[in-house]
C-alpha cells in the first residue's frame, strides 16, 4: 500500500476554473461547450500534471434559483441574468 491516490472525482468546471485558472476570454468560450471544456481540461491536465481526466459519469451539480412571483413581477425580473442586472445595479 502506498497511499497514493488513484482515483478522485472532481468537476470539470472547478478543474477549469479553480486549477487550471484560464484567462477570461477561454472561459467564455469554452464554457459554451461541455466537450470543448472537457476536452480542455483533459488535454490541460495531462499536460501540466500527468493526470489522465476519465470520461464524465453524467453528474451535473447546476444550481437552480427561485424567486417568488410577486417580487420578480414587481422589479420585473424574467431571467436569472435579469437578476444579475438587478442585483448589480441595486447592491
């Protein structure tokens, strides 16, 4: 036993944006494609650590919000980038 690690599940997007730490305009391209990302970051890890990333096993942590009808009729807010502009503007 050596206590090595041999396998550890991670998100691509944390291995993206935590680890590998790309430049804005990457991100922004490459988080329009799940496969360009998971591409990315394999070809990134293995580059810069010799790790090898498995194939996805279709887990998805996406967050969901929720906003109660009445206030989001009222500051009109449609979408969650709606929200976002609300929220910028209004802090």
């Amino acid at each position: 036993m050596s206590d090595a690690i041999d396998f550890y599940p991670e998100y691509t997007g944390t291995g993206l944006l935590v680890l590998l730490k790309p430049s804005a305009q990457l991100v922004e391209k490459l988080s329009k494609d799940e496969i360009k990302t998971y591409n990315y970051v394999q070809a990134e890890f293995q580059k810069q650590y010799a790790l090898q990333w498995l194939k996805p096993i279709g887990f998805n942590n996406t967050y969901a919000l929720m906003m109660r009808k009445k206030q989001a009729q009222e500051l009109n807010i449609t979408t969650i980038s709606g929200l976002k502009k609300y929220i910028d503007e209004n802090p």
